[in-house]
C-alpha cells in the first residue's frame, strides 16, 4: 500500500506520444477542412483526417484514464499523489476559465469598443469614415456590409429555449451535489439514481441546443458568417456545447464505474474532479445566458 514517503511513479507509458500525434492529426485535419471550404472545394480530405484524429484522441483517453482507474484500484496511489491529482484538475479547470475569459473578453470588446468606434463614437471615431451610414447597436442586426456578412433576421428570444437550458443546467448542478453527498454517506442507489438524473439533464441540454441552432440557422439566418454577432454567439455557446459534451461523457463513465463497485465514501476524486467540472461548466452557461442572450 502507498503511504506518504511513497509517490507512485508508472512505467514508460505509449499514451503521451499517442496524445501528441493525436492532437497533431486533429488539427491538421480542422485546418485543411477550413482552408478547403474557403477555398470552395467541395471534395475535401480534411473532415476524414479531422475524424481520425479524434477516433486516435478518444483512444488515448480510454486507455491512459483505464491505466489511472486500474492503478488507483491497486493501491498504488499515496495522499501525496491525491493531492497532485487535485492541483492538477485545479489548474485545468483555471485554464478554462482564462480560455472562456478570452472569448467574453472579445464579445465586451466588440460590443463596448470596436463596434462604438465603427459608427463614429469616441475617440477612434474616425473608423466611421468606412462605412459613413452606419451605425452600431447590439445585438447587430445591420451590419456595415449586408453583401458580404447577411445579417440575421432576428435574434434568438433568451426566454424561450436559453432559459430552459439555464433551468436544465442550474437543476443538474444540484442533482450532482446531491449525488456526491450520497457518496460520502455511501449511499449506493441515491448516488446512482441522482447521478444518472444529471446524465439525463445534460444530454437533454444537448438536444434543446442543437434544435435551437437548427431554428437559429433556419428560421433567423442566424450563421457564423451573419457578422460579429453570430461569429461571438457560435464561438462562446459552441464551446461551451463542446464542454457539456464532454463533461456528460465524463459522468456517464463515472457512472459505469459506479455500476461497477468503484469509489466508497472517503475515497473518491474520479467523482469529485468530474463535479468540479460539471459545476465549471454550469457557471460558465450561467454567464452566457446574462452575456449573450439577455444584455
């Protein structure tokens, strides 16, 4: 068994240089896939290459989070190592932070900054001589050039759909720290039935988005070329969909291993780190909804 003095180190390991490669493939395909619709030819490589490349990324994660599971079922793993398990989820998740604050950082700068200065406010008003009738309120609804970015025909009602999701969001929240508290009572069928309640509220937050962006695409012209309105609410809401998706696809495995005995109630980071993120991910939502689809 580990004990303080000892800090488990794991053989040399294929995962690191499969994760590299991985990444590398990924990105390459997204920019040929990219390149090639700017382009407009039809007939690109890059979606496949794109695709192998997160079928290489998916296995990687399968099998070095396998590797982690099956070392920590071991006993292989000290307090001391806990602990570096916990800075690291920790400094993960300031990393997402700063990467959303980056993208909310370009909506307040757009909004308050750039597009003022477009239609002749303030000092840098002089941008105004590019586009003389123009002039600039938000959500914009009439851009400077409707030939090269469309604008959309409305913009997407936050009370309708968006508050749904907010709802669905902020209750999955909750259901989770009901879930961890079972854990640590060991309470077996509350954890499991609260925690597969979660699942459900965010795959269904999934499914409200996807239709809201086939009515926004649709129905409002709303698309990430209608100008910097629909550029900022594709990016920001986009990623943020990427990340419901992935921290849903972390509680379904919390919950197989759940299903499979795993965790007791004074030993359970994998299910702790996974609540972090999914409260991480409603937050950011949360800010969204004020930011994008309210103000």
């Amino acid at each position: 068994m580990a004990s303080h003095e000892h800090y488990y180190v794991p053989a040399q390991s294929k995962w690191p240089i499969i994760a590299t490669v991985g990444m590398f493939i990924t990105v390459f395909g997204l920019g040929t896939w990219f390149n090639d619709l700017k382009a407009g030819r039809p007939e690109s490589h890059g979606p496949w290459i794109f695709f192998f490349g997160a079928l290489c990324l998916a296995y990687m994660l399968f099998g070095w989070f396998g590797a982690v599971v099956k070392e920590s079922r071991a006993g292989l793993y000290s307090p001391q190592l806990d602990r570096s398990f916990r800075w690291g989820m920790s400094w993960f998740i300031f990393s997402e932070v700063m990467f959303f604050i980056a993208f909310f950082g370009a909506l307040f700068y757009v909004r308050n900054l750039a597009g003022p200065w477009l239609g002749g406010e303030g000092a840098k008003g002089v941008a105004h001589m590019l586009w003389p009738n123009f002039e600039f309120s938000w959500p914009l609804l009439h851009t400077p050039d409707p030939k090269l970015f469309p604008p959309p025909k409305d913009i997407i009602d936050p009370w309708h759909l968006p508050l749904i999701n907010t709802i669905l969001l902020v209750s999955s929240s909750v259901t989770i720290t009901i879930a961890h508290h079972a854990l640590r009572k060991n309470h077996r069928g509350a954890l499991k039935a609260w925690l597969a309640l979660t699942i459900l509220l965010g795959l269904s937050f999934l499914v409200l988005q996807a239709y809201e962006y086939h009515e926004a695409y649709n129905e409002l012209g709303l698309t990430l070329g209608s100008g910097i309105y629909g550029a900022t609410f594709f990016m920001l809401t986009g990623f943020h969909g990427a990340h419901v998706t992935m921290g849903t696809l972390i509680l379904i495995v919390m919950l197989v291993r759940i299903l499979r005995g795993h965790f007791n109630a004074d030993k359970h980071f994998g299910f702790e780190a996974a609540s972090w993120y999914w409260h991480f991910v409603d937050v950011v939502w949360v800010g969204l909804f004020i930011f994008v689809y309210v103000l």
